[in-house]
C-alpha cells in the first residue's frame, strides 16, 4: 500500500516505529473537552504523540466560528511538540473517523506538509485486528515543522456570499442540513445552495469506501469535479475533502463553516423535509 492519504493498520503494524514517521492521536468528542487526551492516556498505539483538537488545532472560538483555523505559531508549535519536522511522514488518527484525524491531515497539508496520511478505521480498527495500545504519555524529539501557509485551498464567506459559481457540499447529518435539529449552533439550517453528503456516510465507522463509490456518492449530492465542503465548524468537513481526492476530485474547505455562517447572519436555508 502507497502512503497517503490513507494507510490502514497492516500498513502501519509494517512500518511502526521507523524513524522518520510519526504517529499523532487526534480523538476528541464534541462538547467534551479534555476526553480526547483521556482516552490518549488509558491506552494509544505505541509511539503516538497526542494533540488536541481543540487548543492544538484550533485557536479559540469567536466570529471565526467554533472552531477556527490555528494560527501558523499555534499550529508549528504542536507540530513541532509531536517530533514533526519537514522529512517526516506523518500518520494521524482518531477513535473512528470523528474527523480529528482528517483535521490534522488538512491542516498540516494546509500548511505546507504533504507527507500526511490518516489511519484507516483509526483506533478501533488497530484494536480490531489485535493491535497494542499502552496507556501514559509518550514524547517525541521536537521536530523542526515551519509552517507555511497556501491560500489556494479554502473559501471564505465573502466568496460564498458574492454567489460565485460554487458548489457548496455540507458535511453534516441530515437532519441538521434540513435544519429539523440543530444541537450544536444557533440556527438550523444550511447555506443556501448547499448540497448534503453527510462525511459518516462517506467513511463509515471511519472506514473509507472505495474511491468509485466515494465518487458516485458525491456526484449523487451534485459535486462536479471541483466543490467547497463545510460542516458545523470546519472539521467533519475535512473528511469530505479526504474523500474528494480519494475520488479524483478538488474540494476546498470553508473552514468558518456553519458556526461562522451564523455569527455573521448569513442567509438560511432548510429542507428538504
């Protein structure tokens, strides 16, 4: 199996522990901050350094949204703190594809890092198949990581607002795109526009289906070979774009996402019932 942008645990049995790859747990579970870090300690694969999603891959919540793009400084400095440096290949993985793991995927490829892949099925697909977790902290050398930017890969509300020709692809559950449950943000809905291809249906139980099905999926909700994919606040979303370049297609990512489309009073749309 080719690295990136997945592997799966036979691959990473093959190659755990080789020096220039690097391992990184991304679990976290919405409104439950700290559970992520809790589930690192009780027990990870072997040699995988820890990073949060929330304070690591994220800067604070305001009119960016939930959860906003890191900083360059912030996210260095986590890279870094995981022993990422420029000749590192990277693994990232979360419980089973909650999207942290395809968050930092994103991110470090944002930033400048191609060598990046996420574990297929995450942690409960190593546990499936008799993988070893042990439980504590692991630290890593500090890498040498340099972030730099590319702003060829996102959309900003300003360009969704001017009505460009986008296709706009919402990642979340049904029934928040048809705004029949909201749990999370103030106002149900979806931007208008906005087609559904809700990202736990493209990889289930963080399981990523094949790049002919992943394809027709997409299609099915409108996507055309170039799209913008959004989610509540920037991260499932990810997951989308994952699986657009399984695909062979080109997905930017709105990072603001639905949170930030609300906190600027962005037009809403709802349905279908």
């Amino acid at each position: 199996m080719s690295f990136g942008p997945l592997v799966d645990t036979d691959w990473l049995s093959g190659h755990l522990g080789q020096p220039d790859l690097r391992l990184v747990d991304c679990r976290w579970k919405l409104g439950e901050p700290g559970a992520g870090r809790a589930a690192y300690l009780a027990g990870h694969i072997p040699g995988a350094a820890f990073v949060d999603l929330d304070t690591d891959l994220s800067d604070p919540p305001g009119e960016r949204g939930r959860h906003p793009l890191p900083r360059r400084e912030r996210l260095e400095a986590a890279a870094c703190s995981a022993g990422i440096s420029a000749g590192t290949r990277v693994v990232a993985y979360d419980e089973s594809g909650e999207g942290g793991a395809a968050r930092l995927w994103w991110l470090l490829r944002h930033f400048g890092h191609d060598a990046v892949a996420v574990l297929d099925g995450g942690a409960a697909a190593w546990r499936a198949t008799g993988g070893e977790l042990v439980p504590g902290e692991e630290s890593q050398p500090p890498g040498d990581f340099t972030a730099v930017e590319r702003d060829a890969d996102t959309a900003t509300a300003e360009e969704i607002e001017s009505g460009g020709p986008l296709t706009l692809i919402d990642a979340r559950a049904p029934d928040r795109y048809a705004g029949r449950a909201e749990p999370v943000d103030p106002k149900a809905g979806h931007i208008p526009g906005a087609r559904n291809a809700p990202f736990a249906e493209l990889a289930p139980g963080g399981r990523y289906l094949p790049p002919d099905q992943l394809r027709g999926r997409l299609e099915d909700a409108g996507a055309g070979d170039e799209f913008v994919a959004y989610c509540g606040s920037g991260v499932s979303a990810c997951t989308v774009v994952l699986a657009a370049e399984l695909a062979g297609k080109r997905a930017r990512l709105y990072p603001g996402s639905w949170s930030e489309w609300c906190a600027r009073g962005g037009e809403v749309e709802s349905g279908p019932d």
